[in-house]
C-alpha cells in the first residue's frame, strides 16, 4: 500500500484483498460504516504531533531519526544512544 499510495482506489483495495485472501465483505464494510475513521484520525493526530511528516519515519528513544533510513545508519545511531546512556 505504501509503494502505491498515490493511486489507492476501491478498485486496488479489491486486488490487494483478493491477493491476501481476505474478507472482501469485511473491507467493504469498514468502508461503508467508517468503523476505524476515529482511530485513523487519532493515530494521523499522534504522528503530526511527533514530527511525523511521511512514511517511513523512525524514532530512537522518542527521537526522530532524520538520517537515512539504510541499515548501517540506522544501527549507527542506535549504538550512539546506547553509548551516550551508559556514559
């Protein structure tokens, strides 16, 4: 979903239920009722408060990572906090 964000459509939904074996009828459902819109709203909220500005984004220990998001930069700054609390 997220490498096709900018063309999600009921149409591409469908596909993506159809591939994962899921309820066609539940989706269709949620939809129609809105049943998770307010938890949709609360966590979209939640991110724009952490400084969340687009997927992906990391946090370490509550921060922001805005570094890249390859595995040796993320381990780097993983291992600069563990050192910098058991300093």
């Amino acid at each position: 979903m997220l490498e096709n964000q900018n063309s999600l459509s009921e149409q591409m939904l469908g596909e993506l239920v159809h591939r994962l074996t899921l309820d066609r009828r539940a989706l269709r459902d949620a939809l129609e009722s809105g049943a998770f819109a307010e938890r949709v709203q609360r966590d979209f909220s939640g991110g724009v408060r952490s400084g969340v500005n687009g997927t992906p984004t990391f946090f370490i220990n509550s921060q922001r990572h805005d570094g890249d998001f390859e595995l040796e930069t993320l381990l780097q700054a993983i291992q600069k906090i563990i050192h910098s609390h058991n300093e």
